[in-house]
C-alpha cells in the first residue's frame, strides 16, 4: 500500500508564524475583514466532478455550525474561497483525514493595473497601406477595468461598432463580484461597459477603434512638465490631417472588467475571465482571438517557482488553446530614488510580475513612444530573466506618454477634457500597461490579413519575437516577412 502523500498543502504566505512576514501578506494576499481569499485546486485524480462534489460536501461538514460563505468555482479545477487563517488550516487538517480532495490551497494574491504617435512606431500606418491590416474579423479581449461604450472613439463612422458588434455585444462579462465574499454573478454584458477607473478604456482604445471625425468634438490632454518639473495638464492640437486611431481600428473588443474603481483585482478573477475565454471558444471555432492583460501582481517565491502560479498555469492553458495571450511585464525595473537629482537609481533585474511571467504569454516591457532605437527600454519597465532562468520580456513596444480614449478617474480633474460631457476626450498615460495593448493591436492587424496564423498562437509568439531587434512588434514587418514561420504572403490573403 503507498505511502499518505507528504505534499504540503498550504504554503507560507497562508500559515502564521512561518516565514512570511506581516507586511509582505498585507501587501500580497486579497483580504476583506479578518477573511483572506484563497484559491482551492481540487485534486481531479478522481475526476473533476467527483473532486468538486467530494470538496462541497467536505467545506460543509468542516464549517457546518460556522457562517461562512460557500466556495464559488472559478475555473475547471479552482473553487474561490473566503477563510480565516485557523479555517483554512481546519480544512485542510479535514482534507488529510478524509477524502484527499485538495490539492493545494493557493494564496489569491492581490492584483493591480499596470500604469498617438507611437502607432508609427510600431510601424501599424505602413501595414494597414500596405496590406489592409486594420483587424477586420478579429475579435480582442480587454481583462481589464471596462470599457467605457460610451465613448465615440468605439463608435466612430465606418470604423465601429468596436463593442456593440453582433459578434461581441453578448460576450461582455463582469467579474468584480469575485472581490467580495457577498458578490453576485450577473450575465448582463452592460455592466462590464461601465469604466470608473479608465484604465481599460485607455488600453482598448490603443488597440482598436478611431476618433470620431468633423465635427464631433475631440479633446486631447498632455502633460507638460513646469517651472519647478511640476506636471501640469494643457490642451493639445493635433496637425491638420493628424488623426488618432487604435493599432488595428476594426478589431472588435470584448470587455471582461476585472479591476474595480481603485484598480485592484485578484487573481481569482483574473483566472475565472480566462475560463470565460476559453469556454466561449469551445463551440469548435474561436470567438475570441486574442486576450490583453495589462495587469499583475508580486508574487512570493516560496509558494511556487516562476511561472507556476495557478494564474501562469491558467494563461497557458488558454494560450494551449489557441488563444494569443499578451500580458504587460510591470513596472518594476528600477530601484533607489526614482525623481529629482540622484545617483541612487539602479536597474532591478527579474522584476517580472505574474502573469508575465508564464510561459506560453507574449510578456511585453515599454519603450520610448517614438525613438525606440535612441532611448531605449524604459527605466521602469521590469526587466528578467525569470527567476527559473528563462528570458523575459520577450519584445518591447511604446509605452511612455501615449495618447489614447479618457473616461472615469483618467479623465476627472483634467482641466483641458472638462466641458462637453460628449465630447471625444483623450490622455496620454505611461508604463508596460500602455505597451502591452501596442502588441495585442499589432497581433489582430495581422491575424486579419494572415488567417492562417489565427489559432496558431505558439507561432505567433515566435513571429512577433524573431523579428529584428524585437523592437515594437512591427506588424509591418510580420506581414511582409519570408521565413519558416511566415511564408510570403499570397495575393488572396491580402485581398480580404
């Protein structure tokens, strides 16, 4: 007869007096009142269904005379929890006396968001001249904090409906009620239509849509340094002719709101989103292409090593699946003193934060808006290798003062954008959250005149990151470039 398994089921950041300290779990671990949200992976050696009925039955006989909220499944394997420290031990001590129905009880880390011209940079304007890339068929989805419908940038004459699209409208989804113990499932796609933060407004408006033509009118907002290096927002004017446009215009968005108004999430949410993608593509064709998430979280090392996190594992399972998954590498890359005049600054190296850190994602770090070439990366962007050795970001695209749709906290107290509550209004924003979106537009561009590639994402993922000095994801590039992975394009292709 084998030996009882020895393997731990809890880990440090979820047991007192072991190595983690107070600090590090108020900063990681989702909490709400003296309950810590965790992540239960069910042992399925059995079975899922057998796993989750045995794990139901055992959550309630150990918690029966308790008020305590009952798991909520998350994805085929997860079920979302809400404990104190002495419960989450009780269950498990419960675990190894009877079923064995647990495979681990994960920390469910707390996550946050990762805060024009750069569309040449990436060299999108010469891709859709050439080759009509403007992500036409290609449907994209924002994990993120909504996308405000009501913007006219989604809207816009002959480029939109980037929302409202028959092929999307159905498939928005709300999230934020996995945040609370009391939350509510709903299926009402508007609610994830709604942007407080404006965080996902700004990303989706990077990758698609079109400000609105004469004569809406549109409001820009830069942030030009003072007397003092005080930021002060002023109006801009674009030149005559001058347009500001989504990498790929016609890719339609699927908004599935994760952050809540303060720009938190967790990781729970995060990975209940992918399911949701991954469930919609099961009808045997892919709904949704591609998937952006400019966000993450720190992660402890004792509890997993890089890039096995449930989240990490669940990214690649999507990924397996066909999907395109591109993820913002954090903004991490530097330490010491970060403003004013100092020679404390340093690089910071494996700085990646989950999920970037998964394998199979396109792990994207910020560079110069439009002089990549001179400027370099980013101080700011985090920077690999991982800390299993493995390098990391895998290209970089613009990622510093780049303009794009404003709604929510990102456009409130902006001076130059009040006014005209309909007006078309717009901000610049900086960090790998900005870059990662660059990427996601430049993919759809080209999966919409390269359909072959669409389903394909392992060779997407070594396209976008061969090509030459893994600068911005040239879509551009991708679309004309002869080699084992990307054949020359055919005149068929390029004629949809």
């Amino acid at each position: 007869m084998a030996a009882p398994s020895k393997r731990r089921l809890i880990g440090p950041l979820l047991t007192t007096g072991d190595g983690a300290s107070a600090t590090d779990r108020a900063k990681l671990l989702h909490t709400v009142a003296d309950s810590v949200a965790v992540l239960v992976e069910l042992d399925v050696a059995h079975g899922i269904a057998s796993a989750r009925d045995t794990f139901e039955a055992l959550f309630n006989e150990t918690f029966r005379d308790q008020a305590v909220v009952a798991p909520v499944v998350i994805a085929r394997k997860y079920m979302r929890c809400f404990l104190t420290q002495e419960q989450i031990s009780a269950l498990a001590d419960a675990d190894r006396a009877g079923p064995r129905s647990i495979f681990r009880i994960w920390p469910d880390f707390k996550m946050t968001a990762h805060i024009d011209r750069s569309v040449s940079t990436v060299k999108a304007d010469a891709a859709a001249r050439s080759y009509g890339t403007s992500g036409e068929g290609i449907v994209w989805a924002v994990v993120d904090s909504g996308v405000a419908s009501s913007h006219p940038h989604f809207s816009c004459p002959g480029i939109g409906p980037t929302l409202d699209d028959d092929s999307v409208a159905h498939l928005h989804r709300d999230f934020t009620y996995l945040m609370t113990p009391d939350g509510v499932e709903s299926h009402n796609p508007k609610l994830a239509l709604r942007d407080e933060l404006g965080h996902g407004t700004h990303v989706a408006g990077i990758i698609a849509g079109a400000m609105p033509p004469a004569p809406a009118e549109v409001l820009v907002a830069t942030n030009q340094p003072t007397t003092g290096d005080l930021p002060a927002w002023v109006a801009r004017s674009l030149p005559p002719g001058h347009t500001l446009t989504g990498i790929a215009p016609r890719t339609r968005i699927v908004s599935l709101k994760v952050l809540d108004s303060d720009g938190e999430t967790s990781s729970s949410a995060v990975i209940a989103a992918l399911d949701y993608v991954k469930r919609m593509n099961t009808d045997g064709r892919l709904q949704i292409h591609g998937v952006n998430l400019s966000l993450g979280c720190d992660w402890y090392p004792d509890e997993y090593a890089a890039g096995q996190s449930p989240l990490c594992r669940s990214v690649n399972d999507l990924v397996r699946n066909g999907v395109v998954v591109v993820v913002s590498a954090g903004n991490s890359g530097a330490a010491g003193t970060l403003t004013g005049g100092s020679g404390d600054v340093s690089g910071q190296l494996s700085t990646i934060t989950d999920p970037g850190n998964a394998a199979e994602a396109i792990t994207v770090g910020s560079t110069h808006r439009l002089a990549p070439h001179t400027y370099g990366i980013s101080y700011t962007s985090s920077k690999g290798p991982t800390l299993d050795g493995r390098p990391k970001p895998d290209l970089v695209a613009p990622g510093e003062r780049i303009t794009s749709a404003a709604t929510g906290a990102m456009r409130d107290g902006v001076k130059p954008l009040l006014g005209n509550p309909d007006a078309a209004t717009y901000v610049e924003d900086s960090g790998t959250s900005m870059a990662a979106p660059h990427v996601s537009g430049a993919i759809a561009a080209f999966l919409s005149v390269r359909s072959e590639f669409i389903g394909q994402p392992d060779k997407v993922k070594r396209l976008s990151a061969r090509t030459p000095p893994r600068w911005a994801a040239s879509a551009h590039d991708w679309c004309r470039m002869p080699s084992p992975a990307c054949p020359p394009p055919r005149p068929a292709a390029l004629a949809r």
